[in-house]
C-alpha cells in the first residue's frame, strides 16, 4: 500500500527512537510507511509521544536514533524550511496584527514568490475555506472556527507535500469541530497532500483517517484502517482505547485455525475469533462490542450465550444502553438500536445475552499472580 513507483515509500520512520534526558525513550521504535496522499492519524493518550513523531518529521526535534525519509532520502540535513511541510496547531498561531490576506500571504513572500500570484493564490485559498468576504479583518475579529480556517488555509497555500496537524480541533465545541473534521477531509480529497494528523479524540481519528496508528507509552501498539482497529484490536489496549469493549474472563480450552473455544469463568463455553491469545490453558479476555450483543432473540439458536441479569437501561434516544450482570459480577454493556419490539425488562431478570462467534476475539490477559 505504501509503496510508491519507485518502491520506495513515500514517507518513512524506520526504527525511530527519542529521548528528551538521554534516560527515558518517549518514542521506543517507531517505523511507519506512508503513501502519497494518505490520511494517517497517530491516535493515544497524552504523553504517549505522537507530538513528538510530528516534531521529529517537522524538523524542529532531531532524531535520537533511526531514519526518517521522505522519497527514499534521509531528512536529518534537511533544514525545517527546505522540508515542503504545513503544520497547523491546536493554537492558531496567526500573526494578530496582520489581516487575513497578509497572514496567507506570508508563506508566499517568505518563499518569494512574485507579488502578482501571491496576490491570486491568497484570493483563491480564502475562498477555499469560505472566508472570501474576510480578508481584510485581523485574526482577532474573527470566530475560533473561522480562526482555524485561516490556519488551515495558511498551512496549505504554498503547496506543501506533506501537512501536520497537531490536536487542531480540540480548542473548538462538538458541532464545529465535526463541521471542520468534514471541511479537512474536503480540502484532503480536492488537493491531494499527505497528512499526518494528531489526535487523542478516537472518533475523529475513526471518522477521518485512511489508517490509524495507536501510540501507549512510546510504542505503537497498532496501526491499521479504522475498520480492523475497531473490529480486530490487537490486544486489550487498543480494544479499550477505541470505543468500548465488554471484556468475560475465561481460559483457552480449544484451538481451530481461526478460531478458539473459551471456557468463561461462569462456565459457559464459547467460540470466538483467534487473535494474541492462542494456547490452550492461557488466561484470556473475550471482547465483544456493546453493539453486537443482543438479548433479543434476534440470533435464534446461533452464536454464543452467556446468562445475565438486568441492572438498568439509559435512553440515548437512536439506540438505548442496557446495563447487565453476570453470575459471577462482570458488567455488561449492550447498546440495541430504539426498537419497539425489544422486550421490556425488569430489574434482576435473566436474559441470555448472545453474540456471534465472528463478532469477538480472545485476547491476551496478564495472569494475576495467585493469591498467598
Ligand atoms: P503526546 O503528544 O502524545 O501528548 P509528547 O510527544 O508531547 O506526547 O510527549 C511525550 C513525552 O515526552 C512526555 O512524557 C513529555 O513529557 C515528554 N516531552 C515532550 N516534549 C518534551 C521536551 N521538549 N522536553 C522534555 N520532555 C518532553
Ligand atoms: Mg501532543
């Protein structure tokens, strides 16, 4: 997928290591292809090293050991200037005493380009992100969103190769922030330039990128398209960190070529997909989705049951959270579209919550140490 004409990606980490104190490694080996025109996110949680990946690439961190390469060439001797990279920031960063048209023009002129076409592509990027009517009003008398525009169009407008976008929504409210989730992967799609976006939010990493690499502590646990991460996770970190995941103890009793049978704590014995947790006798955590387990009889006599009793429910309105527990007091999540038909509950009912065996995965779980 990667790979470009030459066979050379377009964009590489290879083994890419940083230290900031020469004792900790915030970034542990980091390798990562990238094609021409992609959409990547480095999606985790605060401190796990994605600004610093962006830094490194940007030029403004060196590289404590490792490459990074753009077309095949090593960037270390490439001044930050020199790389064709646009960044934009969660902070704007404008310059508040020039307008809108002096800001976009800036990257032009410090490129020297000629008067006449800087003066035609800042009117073509203000228009671009619908701020033609604006470009004689300063920074300051202008809305956060639109603010982020002239950001977004003063990273673009010299025509970078490649573009950083460090948490550039996370200053805006929920509506506007999806309004310019949307307007970004617009200006992706009609302009074709490579991005390396960055993002603790999960559902705008889901929602936006072509693939998702998922960083803990300095190490990417994985990187995959939105689909299989949500729908294979590689271990329990990535399947709690994106979305929610129901987690039943159990131990491996069986192993099939794609399969595994699981022997749950309750008893009960289950079929589920193969994943990290693959001999018999492991301690395993069986994941499904809120989404794919019903207690309606939906399934017939298919897929795997295990019993529950209903606690609670939460109206959302287009799907409603129900709340179960099983014998031996693990909570269970079970979100079932608004329907009519779905049988009323009581608290304390028994219901068998069923699920089918494509829809969960055996995954490796640490053995506590037992008890003295
Ligand atoms: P993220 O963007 O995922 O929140 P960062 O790359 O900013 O993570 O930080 C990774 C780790 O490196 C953190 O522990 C952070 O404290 C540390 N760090 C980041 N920048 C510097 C710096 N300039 N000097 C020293 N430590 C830093
Ligand atoms: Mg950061």
């Amino acid at each position: 997928m990667a790979d470009q004409a030459g066979g050379k990606p377009f964009l590489q980490f290879s083994n890419v290591k940083k230290t900031y104190d020469h004792k900790t490694l915030v970034v542990k080996d980091f390798n990562l292809e990238v094609a021409q025109g992609e959409f990547i996110t480095l999606l985790g949680p605060s401190g796990s090293g994605k600004t610093t990946c962006l830094m490194m690439l940007a030029g403004f961190e060196d590289v404590t050991s490792g490459e990074i390469l753009i077309n095949g060439r090593s960037v270390t001797s490439i001044a930050p200037y020199q790389r064709n990279i646009g960044m934009v920031f969660q902070q704007y960063a404008l310059f508040p005493h020039m307008t809108l048209r002096e800001n976009l023009a800036y990257p032009l002129k410090i490129r020297k380009q000629p008067k006449e076409q800087i003066r035609a592509k800042v009117e073509e990027y203000l228009a671009l992100v619908e701020l033609q009517d604006f470009g004689g009003r300063y920074p300051g008398q202008l809305s956060g969103g639109q603010r982020q525009r002239v950001a977004l169009a003063r990273a673009l407008i010299f025509a970078p190769d490649i573009v950083l976008m460090d948490e550039p929504l996370g200053a805006l409210d929920k509506k506007l922030r999806e309004q310019m989730q949307f307007e970004i992967k617009r200006l992706h799609e009609q302009l074709g330039f490579t991005v390396i976006y960055v993002t603790h939010d999960q559902t705008e990493a889901l929602t936006m990128s072509d693939r998702i690499a998922v960083f803990e502590n300095g190490i990417v646990q994985q990187c995959a398209p939105p689909d299989v991460l949500y729908e294979r996770p590689a271990n329990l970190f990535v399947a709690d960190f994106i979305g929610e995941s129901n987690k039943l103890k159990g131990v491996i009793e069986t192993v099939g070529s794609d399969t595994v049978g699981v022997r749950l704590e309750d008893g009960s014995k289950v079929d589920t997909l193969k994943a990290n947790c693959t001999e018999v006798g492991l301690p395993t955590m069986v994941s499904v989705r809120p989404e794919k387990l019903t207690f309606t009889d939906r399934l017939g006599s298919a897929g795997n049951q295990v019993k529950a009793r209903f606690i609670t429910r939460h109206y959302v309105g287009e799907y409603i959270r129900y709340h179960f527990e099983t014998a031996d007091g693990t909570e269970l999540v079970v979100k079932n579209l608004n329907d009519s038909s779905a049988p009323q509950l009581s608290a304390k009912d028994e219901v068998a919550l069923a699920w089918l065996p494509q829809d969960s995965q055996a995954l490796d779980r640490p053995a506590v140490s037992a008890a003295p």
